[in-house]
C-alpha cells in the first residue's frame, strides 16, 4: 500500500469532519434498532445480501449471500436468521464471527438505488425449526447466522447512481477472461487444466450443484 505523505493522511476525527462537513440532521437521526414494517416488505423482496465480518484482529471479508427473494428469515422485531448454502467451505465469515460476533449487512433489491443496512451481533446455529421454511428445491440450510440487530438504516441511491449499476447500456464492455483462465492465470498452484476448469465453473456445473455438494 503507498505511503501517505504527512500532508494528506487523515487521522485525526477532527480533521476528518472539518473535510466532509457536518451530518445532514436526518442521516444523523436516521438509526434505529428495532425492524419496522417497511423493513421487512424490503427484506422480503431481497435476494441478495453483502455480510460482513472481521476477526479478533481485525482482518476483513465480505461475503456475498444469495437465494430466492425473501431467503432472510425475520424471526422477531431484533433478530433476523440467514441460510448457508453448500460453497468453496473457506467459511472466512463464519470463522470471524467465531472470533468477533460484529457483522454488517447490505440489502440489495435489483433495480432498487437505495440498499438497507443492518449492523449488529451474530451467533451461528446449525439447526432450528425454522429451518424447514428455508428449504430450496428439497434442501435444507447447512446453517444459519442469526444475527441480533443493534442498528438498522437506509442507504441513499447515489452509489448506485454513480456507478451506473442497473443501467445495460452505461456497464463497461467484458474484456477480463473467462472463471477458469483468470484462476489459472493467478493461482499458479492450482493442477487442474483450463478445459478441467471450464468443465467445472460452467453454468451447468454450477447450476446442478447450487443446494448440493
């Protein structure tokens, strides 16, 4: 990482606000800890989340979470409950959360500039009734992060409008090669050819192993 100089590195809180300025009121004002209904419409309509998590030493991951609209469960007005789906079983999340229960999340619905986000304190579970509400094609969560909401709010559209990010015509032209070769390219430890490889990131192959190993 390049080295700030001492002229442009911030490090001090005060210095920071005197460069961004004051809280507009209502952002300042904005957080709440408790799930109103407007919340849950929102939860109910995403299918897609960002979660996350950092360990005891602060070491970051963000993991993106996915499944049919409505696949986080609201189990009361404090604590929400999202299922784990079979994947690469790095489990970076899951082991910070082990070491430093603090999670972040991010709501996305497609098309939607706003997101929803909710902070607060998560717990592993590997099963509870409720698992039977989030079987997807005869399959059942490996686990659940239920998560104990400390803080809920939502995020204003300009990043998405920004970016540009449901908006076809304005995304830039694909020009990265395929999963397969970019794997080979950077993991030069990996044995398998590029044509294995193919084989194995194909949409079928995916597509047949979403809820099973």
């Amino acid at each position: 990482m390049r080295e700030s100089t001492a002229s442009d590195e911030i490090t001090d809180p005060a210095d920071l606000r005197a460069l961004l300025g004051e809280v507009v009121p209502r952002a300042a004002t904005k957080e709440r800890p408790v799930l109103h209904a407007r919340d849950r419409e929102w939860i109910a309509l995403s299918p897609f989340l960002v979660m996350s998590t950092s360990d005891a030493d602060g070491n970051c991951d963000a993991s993106p979470k996915g499944d049919p609209a409505g696949f986080v469960r609201v189990l009361d007005d404090t604590t929400l409950a999202i299922p784990e789906r079979p994947g690469n079983r790095r489990a970076d999340g899951y082991l910070n959360i082990l070491a430093n229960p603090h999670v972040g999340l991010l709501f996305v619905i497609p098309g939607r500039r706003e997101t929803l986000r909710i902070n607060g304190r998560a717990r592993l579970v590997r099963d509870a009734p409720y698992f039977d509400d989030m079987v997807v094609r005869g399959h059942r969560p490996i686990l659940a992060v239920e998560v104990e909401i400390d803080q809920i709010f939502f995020h204003c559209a300009k990043a998405f409008m920004r970016s540009h990010l449901w908006e076809p015509e304005q995304w830039p032209e694909d020009t990265l090669p395929s999963p397969a070769c970019l794997v080979k390219e950077v993991q030069t430890n990996v044995a398998e050819t590029v044509e294995e490889l193919e084989r194995y990131y194909s949409p079928e192959n995916y597509a047949a192993k979403l809820y099973r190993d």
